[in-house]
C-alpha cells in the first residue's frame, strides 16, 4: 500500500490525497506538522533530503516526492491523463504554471493569512499582485474551456483546484485573493463531476 507523508493544511499534500481517492488507489496517511519541523528530522530526510512533503513511499519501497511527479506518476493510464499527446502536454503545461505561478502567490498569501494570521496590510504587496494575475489567468482560462485542458477534468484542474475549493468551503472570500467570477463556478463543477467528496477529506475542515 502506498504510504503519503502529507500535512492537511497544504494544498501540494491535499492534492496527492485526492488523486487516490479520485482514482480508488489504497493508501495510509502519515500526518506530518511541517510547522514543528517533523519533515526535517534526520528520519525523514532518508526519504525527502528536501526535507518537505508530499512524499510517497510507493509498494516497492521508492519514494517519491514533488506533488506534481506524484500525481502523474500516482494517475499514469487513468483518465486523469489525456490521452492525446497535445492536450497531455497542455496538462503538463498548466502543472509547471501552477509551482511557479499559483503556488507561491496564491497559496503563500492564503498561508500567511490564514494560519500565521497576518493582515492583508502584512503581506507582501508584490505577492498579492502576482496572485491576482494567476487567478485572472484561471479565470480567463475557465472562460473559455469547461476544465483547464478542454472539456474534461484532468491532473491540471487537481493542481489548481486545492485553493479553491478549501476557500469556497471555509468562506475565506474575506480574503482579497477571493474567487472571481468564473473560479466559483469551475469549483463547482469539480465537485459536480465527483472529483473530491466535500467535508468527507482529512483537511477540508
Ligand atoms: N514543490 C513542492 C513543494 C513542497 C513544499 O513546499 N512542501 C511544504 C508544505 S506545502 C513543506 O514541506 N514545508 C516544510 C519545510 O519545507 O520544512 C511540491 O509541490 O511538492
């Protein structure tokens, strides 16, 4: 059985969580405090020298890590993989943009508000700004395709989704980087197709 080292407040480990479930793949969850430094004991090291979660400990003992090689590794021959090449690419496309565009924007400023309690007025303006660009980029996406790749779900909506629904379901929309007006509804339809089961997930809360 797989093993997920995970912490439930990220959206990286939370994404990992919901490939398996999405995919009935049998896991274990090994809960993980990356605030208390418990990714960064000697032990865990062995496993992850980046010294972060996700990381997988697959049936035959290699681990893994990085969300986004997880879950493409985790969802190889489902359909949560196009099966075009393009639209695979596409897939892939949006997974880069996500670390390096939506993660550390997005999800930085959420973190900093939401568990280090900082004020909007604490965060760094820069930050906000490239936030509101990936989410105006989502937008202007969910715009036009039903899901980010086309008109059916793949690895590239589970990359980007995490925020969104963890926000719709807590009503952050307090936070300036609140869903717009097509990300409410892109949500929505994840949840539609059955992509995660709301309040039933570690994390969700
Ligand atoms: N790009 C990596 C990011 C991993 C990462 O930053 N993990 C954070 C939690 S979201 C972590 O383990 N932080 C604890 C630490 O760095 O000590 C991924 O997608 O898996």
């Amino acid at each position: 059985m797989i093993k997920v080292y995970g912490d439930s407040n990220s959206g990286n480990c939370l994404k990992v969580k919901w490939v398996c479930d999405r995919l009935a793949l049998p896991y274990s969850w090994v809960e993980m405090n990356t605030m208390k430094g418990e990714s960064r004991t000697p032990e865990f090291l062995k496993l992850n020298g980046a010294g972060q979660v996700p990381t997988v400990v697959l049936d035959d003992g290699r681990a893994l890590a990085q969300s986004n090689a997880i879950i493409r590794h985790l969802a190889r021959d489902s359909d949560l993989i196009p099966a075009d090449a393009y639209d695979a690419a596409k897939m892939d496309e949006w997974l880069f943009w996500e670390q390096n565009s939506h993660e550390p924007f997005v999800a930085a400023c959420r973190f900093q508000m939401v568990y280090l309690g900082k004020p909007v007025s604490d965060l760094d303006p820069e930050k906000l700004k490239r936030g509101y660009c990936a989410l105006a980029r989502m937008e202007h996406q969910l715009a036009t395709t039903r899901f980010f790749v086309g008109e059916r779900i793949s690895l590239a909506d589970g990359s980007t989704w995490v925020e969104a629904i963890r926000r719709r379901c807590r009503n952050e929309s307090a936070l300036p980087l609140h869903p717009t007006r097509v990300y409410p509804s892109w949500a929505s339809q994840i949840v539609e197709v059955g992509y995660i089961r709301l309040r039933s997930g570690r994390g969700l809360g």
